[in-house]
C-alpha cells in the first residue's frame, strides 16, 4: 500500500467529557478477542466494498483513526461506519499515526523532540483517545502507535521512541484504554524488546511487528516467547500488494492477530478505568494514586479528606455495598470504633459505625469475598488468643458472628495481606510475613479456611505495609505491593504460584502508608 504501518481528576473529566461526545451508538471494544488473519489499508473501505470482502478469509482490519502524520483521507471512517462493521463481525485494529521518531527513515514531517518525548507522548495519547471515543472505540480497546522504521545506531533518538511509548501507555491507562505499539523487528521493537523489564517504565500492553517474510504467525527470534504473551501480538507479514475478494479490489498489507482485552483488576481500581490504584495516607490527607499498569502517578493524586491521621487501620474492602464502586474500612485508633466509607465518584460518603472495640484486634485486612457469599469480607488477628478470625460483610456491614479461621500463633506473623485468588484455584487466599525470619508465606484458601502454607519469599524484614493491590499489570495473575526502607514502593508480580519479579513503581513514600 502507498502508506506502510510502519491531574488525576483532569483525567477523570476528560473521559467523562468523551463519553458524553460518542454518537448515540453503542461502542465497542477492539479488536476484541480474534486469533486469525487481517489486512490494513490506508484508507478505511466503504460500507459497500466491506460487504464485497465478507468472502474474503480476513476478519481483522487496520484502521487509521488518527494523528498529526496520517495521509489518507478517512471519508468513511464515521462512528455509524465501525458500529456497521463491528455489528457484521469484523475485528478493527485501531492504528494512530503521530510523531514519528528523529531519526526516521520516513518522509513524515512530525517528529518526537527526543527531550520531550514522554509529555508528547502523553499529548498524543490524550489526542487518540478523542479520536477513539468519537468514532465509537470504547475503553478498553487497543490503539496502537504506528512508529515508522527509524536509523538503528541512534541511541539518543531510540531512547526517545522508549521514553515516548511510556508516556502514551501510561496516559492510555489513565483514561482507560490499552497500549499498542507497531514497529519495524530492526528499529521500534528491537527498542521496546531491550526495555521491556526496565524499572519505572510503562510498556505498551500489545506488540504489532512488521517482518515482511510472508509467514503468517506471532512468534519470531526478536522478541522472547515470554514478552507479549498470551494473546497480545499482531505481525504484519506481507507488505503492499492488491488483493480481490467479491469483485473489490483494495490494496493492502497482511496482519496475523493472536489478541484478547487484558483482563481489568478484579479489585482496587477506586478509578473506574480498569487499572489498580494505591491508597495511600499521606498525613491527614487519604490520597489515591492511579498505577498506569506498574508506575505509580505522583504528580496527581484524588484526596479524600481530612483527619485520617487520627485512624490506625485502612483498609480497601472492594464494593461492600454492591453499588460499582470500591468501599474504605477504617479504625479510630482512640476509640476502636470501626467504620464504613461508601466509595462515591471520585470521593468517599460519610461515614457510618459498624463496629466497637476493634483495638483488640490486629493486622486488619480485607480477604475478599472469603465465604462465597457474594460480598467481600475481612481478617483480623486477635491480640488476647492469637488466633485469626474471618468478619463476614454484607452491603457494608459485618453481617455475623465472627468465625475462628485458624488457631493461635498468629502473634509471630505480620503484614498480613489478602490477595484476592493469587493461585487461579478458586478461593481467596492471605500472604503474611513471618517476623522473625522475614519469610514471606502464602496461605492458599480453601472451603471453610486455609490449606497447608508455603513459603514464597525470604528476607522480607526490610519491607512495611504490604497490600493486595489487585493485578497491577493486568496479566491476569494477582499482585503485591510494599514499601522499602528507603521509601520506594516495589510491585511484585504474581504468576499464580510466586512473586519471581519486582519492579519499582515509585520512590519518595517513607512517611506515607497504603490502605490494606
């Protein structure tokens, strides 16, 4: 084809402000869930020439919603027009053609200024969502970023290009759509591949290579069956050539998708846009700061009020109320009077008591929804028996007896921290922190309790204020987050069996305590 692939609160505002601009049809997620064949062409087809190539063996298209650099003009590419083809089962590869890099090999005249690259990119990705939104592509989809091949022995201006896909990934998040990336497997993805693991970074959430070798599949020695996986690549495979199908004839490059949503955080997403956040007290001040699928956002924050210095438990307790939204659970410490804070949009209701006496019990935590009854529910130890008892909720209450989950001993664990179904089995399971040693042990839950722990880490002594944070990076496996000694804040990633990788989300938080 003639043109190849190659605050907080703002935040918030702006994809209400979106929504409230989609035409009156219903928006999709894209491409949705395909493993198969696609194409791309440089100009969106007309309604009559999709239905000609129903006959065609593609249900995947490349569309080019938007972007300083794009060339084809898009006369068809309306919002009526991907409710029509979304409604005939075509899968559409939403593709944004902005800045491209410094060095590149292309004649697109808009380029990364390699010292601003991650707010541009931040630009571009507030830009590609209003595009999005207004031709029907609801969050959660993927837009990817078409980075043109660039010169290959330029680090200032790679590093550019990585600095630029970790701002729009992360302003992706932060409005509630997911990040991908097209690139040349000799330029873009060898740059993204290289800094895939790298601290503090936001990685785009699907990969989309180009590797014109005319073999239709997802894998290639480039990047590592690991990274992008499962189901969150595209390869395109053949280049600028004519095809026809039903009599239409369109010029066209081949993509191979193997692509699934990325599983939003099935907890602590205070948000609403799919990705966890951390509470976290900063003073008297509660403040959440949005993650962005591994980086923590301190440059904006939501503050729910005031006094919460004077509470020494808080605790994320998920939806209590059943009403959407995630709910707060705190401990007056002069009092122990425990009370309920309703999640509201963007701010915490007022607070009702639900409980008396909770000083007598440590290392509150909320367990989820531990006795299948629907709502989630919360653990305490005791300070006079030792033991560790479940408090069943329901609609934001402590809804029964308490009920002994396991006997005494619990007075030489700490930093007890539920963390939703970390091993996929089912039930709701407890990491806690052996004091002494500083062994870190999962309790896997099981019917009525916990079955036989195992350890899952060692030297945890350092490390404060651990918290089931959901699953951060939306792999689809439970997270943990904690806090050093010197104040950073590490995100160890859940795989269903251990914790075999860390990543720093954050630095400066020694005086500040999430909620549990």
């Amino acid at each position: 084809m003639n043109i190849s692939r190659g605050s907080l609160a703002a935040a918030l505002a702006a994809v209400t402000i979106a929504v409230t601009a989609t035409p009156a049809m219903a928006d999709s997620v894209h491409p949705g869930t395909f493993s198969g064949e696609g194409f791309d062409a440089c100009t969106a087809p007309a309604s009559a020439k999709m239905r000609a190539w129903d006959s065609s063996p593609y249900r995947a298209l490349g569309i080019y919603f938007g972007g300083t650099n794009r060339a084809c003009a898009q006369p068809a590419l309306t919002a009526a027009w991907v409710s029509e083809q979304t409604a005939a089962g075509w899968h559409l590869i939403p593709i944004y053609l902005g800045r491209q890099a410094s060095c590149t090999l292309s004649t697109k005249p808009n380029k990364i200024d390699d010292t601003q690259a991650y707010a541009q990119g931040r630009a571009d990705a507030n830009d590609a969502v209003a595009q999005a939104r207004a031709i029907g592509l609801a969050p959660d989809s993927t837009l990817i970023y078409d980075m043109e091949a660039y010169a290959g022995n330029d680090p200032e201006c790679s590093e550019g290009v990585v600095q630029f896909l970790g701002g729009w990934s992360a302003r992706l998040h932060d409005l509630g759509y997911l990040s991908g990336f097209y690139s040349s497997m000799s330029s873009g993805v060898r740059d993204v591949v290289a800094a895939y693991n790298r601290q503090g970074y936001v990685r785009p959430d699907y990969v989309d290579f180009a590797r014109w070798d005319n073999i239709s599949t997802v894998t290639d020695p480039g990047i590592p069956s690991a990274y992008w996986s499962p189901q969150r690549r595209i390869k395109q495979w053949r280049g600028d050539h004519i095809e026809t199908h039903g009599g239409v004839a369109i010029n066209i490059d081949n993509d191979r998708l193997d692509v699934a949503p990325a599983p939003r955080t099935p907890h602590g997403d205070f948000t609403g846009n799919g990705w966890s956040d951390l509470l976290i007290r900063s003073g008297e001040q509660l403040q959440i700061h949005s993650s962005n699928g591994g980086v923590l956002d301190t440059s904006q924050s939501l503050t729910f009020g005031a006094s919460w210095d004077t509470m020494n438990a808080i605790i994320r307790i998920g939806d209590w109320d059943k009403d959407g939204r995630e709910d707060v659970v705190a401990r007056q410490a002069s009092t122990g009077r425990l009370l309920f804070y309703p999640g509201l949009r963007n701010a915490l209701g007022v607070s009702k008591q639900i409980g008396t006496s909770w000083n007598s019990m440590r290392e509150l935590t909320a367990i989820g929804d531990f006795d299948s009854d629907g709502f989630p529910d919360l653990l305490a130890a005791s300070t006079a028996d030792n033991s560790l008892y479940l408090y069943p909720g329901r609609d934001g209450v402590v809804s029964g007896p308490r009920v002994k989950i396991t006997g005494g001993g619990w007075d030489t664990m700490s930093e007890l921290a539920g963390v939703g179904d970390f091993d996929s089995d089912g039930f709701n399971d407890l990491i806690a922190r052996h004091t002494a040693s500083g062994v870190l042990y999962l309790y896997p839950g099981a019917a009525g309790g916990f079955g036989t722990r195992r350890e899952i880490g060692s030297s945890w002594q350092n490390m404060r204020d651990l918290v089931g944070a959901g699953d951060i990076n939306r792999d689809g496996f439970q997270d943990l987050v904690s806090i050093d000694a010197s104040g950073a804040v590490w995100r160890y990633e859940g795989d269903g069996s251990a914790l075999p990788r860390r990543f720093r989300m954050a630095t400066g938080f020694g005086s500040r305590t999430p909620a549990f």
